[in-house]
C-alpha cells in the first residue's frame, strides 16, 4: 500500500499538466500546402542539380586521378623491372663465381684422389713384386734342398756302401 499511494499522487498532482503539454497545430489552408509542396519540389530540383554537377567534377577529379595512378604505376612498374633485373644480373653472377669455386675444389678433389690411387697402386706393386720374388726365392730353395738330400742319401749309400760289415773289425 505504501507504494501505490506515491503513485496515485503522482498522478493526481501531474495529470491535469499533461494535457497542457500537447500544442494545437494551427490550420493550414490548401493554398499554402500547394506553395510549400512547390517550393520543395524547387529545392529538390536545384539539389538535384548541385548532386548532378557534384557527380561531374567528382567523376572528372576519379579520371585525373585515375590517370596520374596509372602513370605512377607506369613508372614504378618500369623500376621494379629495372631492379629486378640487376638483381638478376648479379644473382647469375654469384651462381656462377660459386660454380667456378666448385669446379676448382673439384679438381683439386680429383688430383688428390688420382694421386691416392697411384700411390696405392705403385705400394701394391711392389707387395706383389716382393711376394713373387720370396715365391720364387722358395722355389729355388726347396729345389736345392731336394737336390741335397738326394746328394745326401747318395753320400750315406755310398758310406754304407764302404764301410766294412760290423762284425768285421
């Protein structure tokens, strides 16, 4: 309840006033409505006519600046080409000093690989030259040593030949 009488007195204090709050329009007469709807129609026109000549500097300023972009575009397109090929130009020769300093190394890597190889070949060479020589070195010397034995046994044949039987002496 005590909220509600806050309210109804709010209502009975301000309720009169807020009828006084809504102004009477004055009459307007057909005459003046047909003047006024002209004189719109005249400030459409002419605004019509101020958007239309805004449109035509608007698109003549969006041509020169069309225009101006393009050759700016022109020319930066002509530098960047220009760069790109000296970038090009020394980019080739960078691949090319590489490939050169490659070469280079390579056939320092190849005469040190000949020389390897020969080296390894002439210590072969001479391994088997020396194993042949023992080969033939034993060769020889097993030969000798059968010839000596033989001798050998013809010296005891013939010791044994000489000697006298044992009982003998």
């Amino acid at each position: 309840m005590k909220r509600v009488l806050p309210v109804v007195l709010l209502f009975v204090l301000l309720g009169p006033g807020i009828g006084n709050a809504v102004e009477t329009a004055p009459r307007i007469t057909d005459r003046e409505i047909v003047e006024r709807l002209s004189r719109l129609e005249e400030g459409q026109r002419s605004l019509e006519a101020r958007i239309d000549a805004l449109d035509r500097s608007l698109s003549n300023r969006m041509d020169a600046l069309e225009r101006s972009l393009n050759k700016r575009m022109d020319a930066l397109d002509g530098s960047l080409n220009k760069r790109i090929d000296e970038v090009d130009i020394r980019l080739n020769k960078r691949i090319d000093d590489l490939r050169s300093e490659m070469n280079a190394r390579f056939d320092t890597l190849q005469w040190t690989l000949g020389l390897f190889i020969t080296i390894a070949l002439v210590i072969l060479g001479f391994v088997l030259r020396l194993q042949w020589q023992m080969h033939r070195r034993l060769t020889r010397l097993e030969t000798i040593q059968e010839k000596q034995g033989r001798d050998l046994d013809f010296v005891k044949s013939l010791i044994e030949k000489l000697l006298p039987p044992k009982g003998v002496l």
